[in-house]
C-alpha cells in the first residue's frame, strides 16, 4: 500500500500544477514561448543539486555511461513538459489532462520491452478501468473526443511518450544505484537542458524582458509551482521502485479527477483564475468516471 500512497502524491500535486500552468500562460505567457517557463524549472534542479550532493556525497562514483543516461533522462523530461505547456497554450486544463494517460500505455509497453515487467490479469484489467475512466472525462455530450485537433494530439502524444520513456529510464538505474543519485544526475539533465534553452538568444531575451516587467510575480507563482511539481515528481519516482512502471503510471492517470475536482472549487472560491461546467449531465458523467478509476485502482492494488 505504500506505493499507492506515493503514487497519489503525483496527481494531487500534478493537477494543483496543471491549472497553475495554464494561469502562467495566460497570464504571462500568451505571446512568449512556454520554453521561457521551462527556464525556471531547470533553476528549481539547480538548487536541488548542492543538498543531494551534501546529503549522499557518492553521486560522483558512477560510471560515465550511467550518468550521461540519467542526464538524459532529465532531459527528456523536460522536453515533455515543453511540449505540454505548448499544447496547454492552445486548449483548456481540463481537455489537457486527459491526454496525458496516453503516458500510460507507452509506460506499460516500455517497461514490458526494457525492464521486463509483466503485469497479471487483474493488473491489466484495473490500468484499463483507471485510463478509461480519465479519457471518459474529454467526452462531449455526444460522446466525442473535445478539442482532438491535429497539432494537439501530435503534441501530447510527443509528450506523453517522452515523459514515458524518461520515467522508464529513471527506474532502470534508480534499482541498479540509489533514488538520489539517480534524482541528482535527472536533475543534472534538466539543468544541461535549461542551459541549451538560454542560449536561444529568442529565449534569452524574452527571459530578461519577463524579468524587467513581471519578475516578482512569475518568480512567485512559477517557485511555488516547481515545489508542487517537485514534490508530485519525486513522490511518482520513488513509488516506481516500490511497484512496476506501468501501475504506477495508471494511477497518476487520476491526475484528470483531481484536475476537475480542483476546477471545482475555483468555480465556486475564485472563478476569475478557472471554471467548470457543474451542470447535472456533466457531474454524473465525472462521478461515473471517478467510480471506473477507483475500481482500476482496487483491483491494480490486488
């Protein structure tokens, strides 16, 4: 039960971020490039460095090899995340988030193919439940997919795979060296990554004049964002060595629950910053959506 515990911290976390993404770049970064905002979660990797180094001084005893993989892995992170802030400039938080289980299915067929993991029966009936209750939640009244639009479909799907793939490697060297070595190398990869961002000199100049004019809010609101984020990431990380690959990316697919659920209580407690459609139609879809995934997750967890 543990794992379950650590791989819900991801949701929760993940979708107080997703409507603090979508805030950011409406707020500032309607006519910016989102690979500005990434420049911020590379800083957050940065300062994370010094402690993990303080903390488990071996991170320096690693193969070459193993260390460039895990930098890799970082960087692949965080090209994902530049592809879903691109696609969260075009569309809603809440048709968003239900694309991201697609990282769902990539997460089991990587980890079938490179780490060996094979789910039984009820495991795959239960990341069926759970992944079919969150894309549930993109229907229309008529059943249909909301907002599938080419270019975003091409980018959450570009996202969804990456994010897959990177959290696969994670876990292949996270069993082989510890948690925080590896986290310490991922977050080495973010920074490189962040690094090659700046030296865009487009970038660089849309960094500084997003300094000059909003630096205390964005420095604010985009800090408290990367800790949630932080928190959410090092929880699903940790909870991928306690169960395999695939069932701890079907339970971080309730991210679309918690994402509606937090819609909620904006609509009613602060409506300028996100709103939801309460009518009757649409809570006894989202109701019916959130019995599959607790289903999913009984049986997930048997």
């Amino acid at each position: 039960m543990l794992w379950l515990l650590f791989a819900f911290s991801g949701p929760v976390f993940w979708a107080a971020s997703t409507h603090i993404d979508k805030y950011l770049v409406e707020r500032y970064f309607k006519e910016s490039d989102t690979a500005v905002l990434m420049l911020f979660t590379a800083f957050i990797g940065v300062l994370m460095l010094p402690f993990i180094w303080y903390l488990v001084p071996g991170v320096f005893a690693l193969p070459l090899m193993s260390v460039l993989v895990m930098m890799a892995s970082g960087a692949l992170y965080m090209g994902a995340m530049l592809f879903y802030l691109r696609a969260l400039q075009t569309e809603e938080a809440s048709v968003i988030a239900p694309l991201f289980q697609l990282s769902t299915l990539f997460t089991f067929a990587l980890g079938y193919l490179v780490l060996g993991e094979v789910l039984t029966p009820l495991e795959l009936l239960g990341c069926a439940l759970i992944v079919a209750g969150a894309l549930s939640l993109s229907l229309d009244s008529q059943m249909r997919f909301r907002g599938m639009k080419a270019r975003l479909m091409a980018l959450m799907l570009a996202a969804t795979f990456v994010l897959a793939l990177s959290t696969v490697i994670f876990k292949l060297f996270a069993v082989e060296d510890s948690f925080w070595v590896t986290t310490f190398w991922t977050y080495a990869g973010e920074a490189l990554f962040g690094v090659g961002l700046i030296l865009v000199p487009a970038y660089f100049r849309q960094l500084v004049a997003l300094i000059r004019t909003n630096v205390k809010a964005v420095l604010g609101i985009n800090g408290a964002n990367e800790l949630i984020n932080l928190g959410g990431g090092l929880g699903v990380r940790y909870a991928t060595l306690l169960a395999p690959v695939a069932l701890v990316s079907a339970v971080s697919s309730t991210t679309t629950l918690f994402v509606f659920g937090f819609g909620i209580l904006l609509t009613f407690f602060a409506p300028s910053l996100g709103r939801e459609d309460l009518s009757r139609r649409n809570l006894i879809r989202k109701g019916a959506a959130a019995l599959l995934v607790a289903a999913g997750i009984v049986l997930a967890n048997r």
